[in-house]
C-alpha cells in the first residue's frame, strides 16, 4: 500500500497534500507527537515491527515519509506538491536501512542532510 506519513503538517497545506495524495491513489496519514518515538516501520503497519517503550523524542520540524509508492506515483506526487506550492523540505523514503529509526532519528538525519546540502549549494555558488 503506498502511504505517506506527516509530521507537524498545519492544516490547510496537510488538506493540499492529502488531495494530491489521493489522485495518485496515496494514503496519507499524520503521526502525532505522541508517537515520534515509534519505529518507522511501526507507524507503517510493517509486520515485526511494535510500539516502543522509549519518551518520546520531539521535533517540530515539517516531515513526511514515504512508503511503498511505485516510481510514477513517487514522481507524479512530488511533482503535484510542487505544482500546489506546498513545500515541505524534510521528505524520505522509507527503506530497509531506516524503518527502525524513530521519526525523531530520522528527522535528525534528514536535517543534517538539508544542512549539508546547503552549505555545499553555498560554497559552489561562491565559486
């Protein structure tokens, strides 16, 4: 099942990526803070996988990952997202390396990554 979570989404661009998502046939579900510290894989209903006992870790950072879109829903959602305007600048997929990272985790890899790939855009620019 193709299935895209989201994390701290405001309202009316959450209702903007749901109706995307459901043109392409994408389930769309929002993970509440609450449960920020479960694994991935938990999250997306994967088999082995179950709540964890941990605190929960917070972030409040925009997030959402990805899960199970076949290679034209994933080209055809990002590309709905862009033509809505809906921005959204931490985005994953989830793969068999991180749906045993929390949301947390993962959103700390993928802030890192941003930070990374934005001072790298900064220095090729200054060139």
């Amino acid at each position: 099942m193709a299935l895209v979570l989201l994390y701290n989404i405001p309202d009316e661009k959450r209702q903007k990526i749901g109706f995307a998502a459901w043109k392409l046939g994408i389930t769309v579900r929002s993970v509440a803070p609450e449960d920020f510290a479960h694994p991935l894989g938990w999250l997306l209903g994967l088999e082995d996988f179950a709540p964890t006992e941990t605190q929960v870790e917070s972030f409040s950072e925009e997030m959402l990952v990805m899960h199970g879109l076949s290679s034209p829903q994933f080209s055809s959602f990002l590309d709905a997202l862009r033509r809505s305007r809906v921005p959204v600048a931490l985005k994953a997929v989830a793969t068999e390396h991180n749906v045993s990272w929390s949301s947390a985790a993962l959103c700390g890899e993928l802030r890192q990554e941003h930070e990374a790939l934005r001072r790298a855009g900064k220095s090729v620019h200054k060139q």
